[in-house]
C-alpha cells in the first residue's frame, strides 16, 4: 500500500506540473484565447481540488480509500482523453472558421459550448485529481511505521520532484511537435496503465 500511495502521488504531483504546462497552450493555441485566460483551464481544476478536500474532509472516513483511488484515477484517464478530444473538436472547428470565415455566425454558440464543457471537464480533473492525492496520502501516512515516516516523506518528496521534472521539460516541445489533443490523450494513457 505504501509503494502504490507512493506512486499515486508522484504521478499527481506530475499531472498538475503538466497540467499547469499545457494551460497557456490550451488557452492560446486551441481555443484562441490570451495565454493570460489560461484561467479558464486552470482554476476549475483548482475549484475541484478544493472541493474534493472539503467532502473527503467531511465524508472520507466513510470511503474505502483504494477504491477511491482507483476509481480516481479512471475518472483521470477517462478526463483527459475527453479534454484531448474536446481540443482536437475545437481545433477542427477553428480550421473551418480559418478557411470559411461567413460560417463564424453559426459556430459562435458551439464555441461557447466547448469551453463551458472544458471547465466541466477541468473541474471533475481536480476532483479526481485531489481524490486521488488525498486518500493515497491518507494510506500512506497509516501504513508508514512510525520510525520510518521521516524517510518515506523524504523519499515521496524526492520522487515528486525527480519523476515530475522530465515531463515537465518535455511537455512544452511534445505539444509542439504532436499537437495538444494528442498529448492530452497521451496523458490520459499514461494514467490508464498506472
């Protein structure tokens, strides 16, 4: 159980630097937005965090924590491959604007659509997402023997760090080279073997 938390953990840590890579990205490239709007990817997410801690906090007990971990790491996979088919929708839809300008009139409202369905999406992300994080924490503090916790904690934050840079530097020149929706969807396989 120690091991797993600890792997849950990393693989958190590494979806929120991603995440936070990706957001300008998202927000410039697919959408055609400010690289500044990025908030519209990122603070659902964070408001989803936020919820997720307030319900596990209040509720959590009650949860069998591996299951919810499980379960959230399928709602992880399953959102990020909605969110890299959700960009790949909008960048088809702007390919046909750039290419049949009159049609803007008609895509408006799908434009809104989409994005109201990318803050859908980036909310449920930071439920699982803090789903996730908080009951793998919560495993691995009660199975840590007292006398170790010290080293794990320095071991989980040392992995954190080391297995999260590399994506981290990577992320930026694979979106480039492959395109956005097919790193989303790339992320949300990563997540589905783990």
């Amino acid at each position: 159980p120690v091991l797993t938390s600890m792997m849950h953990l990393t693989l958190i840590a590494s979806l929120v630097m991603i995440l936070a890579m990706l957001a300008p990205g998202i927000a410039s490239r697919v959408f055609h937005l400010a690289p500044e709007d990025a908030i519209v990817v990122f603070a659902p997410a964070g408001i989803g965090m936020l919820a997720a801690a307030l319900i596990l906090g209040r509720w959590g007990e009650r949860i069998q924590k591996q299951r919810l971990a499980r379960r959230g790491l399928a709602a992880l996979s399953l959102g990020f491959a909605l969110f890299g088919l959700l960009a790949w929708r909008f960048e088809t839809t702007n390919q046909r604007l750039a290419l049949d300008p009159s049609s803007m009139m008609h895509m408006a409202p799908a434009g809104a659509a989409l994005i109201l369905t990318s803050v859908v999406l980036s909310l449920i992300l930071g439920l699982a997402a803090s789903g996730v994080n908080i009951t793998s924490q919560t495993i691995l503090q009660e199975n840590t023997p007292e006398q170790l916790r010290g080293r794990v904690f320095s071991v989980q934050f040392m992995l954190n760090n080391l297995v999260g840079i590399p994506p981290m530097l990577a992320i930026g020149a694979t979106a480039d080279l492959l395109g956005i929706p097919a790193v989303l969807i790339g992320v949300s396989l990563m997540v589905l073997a783990v």
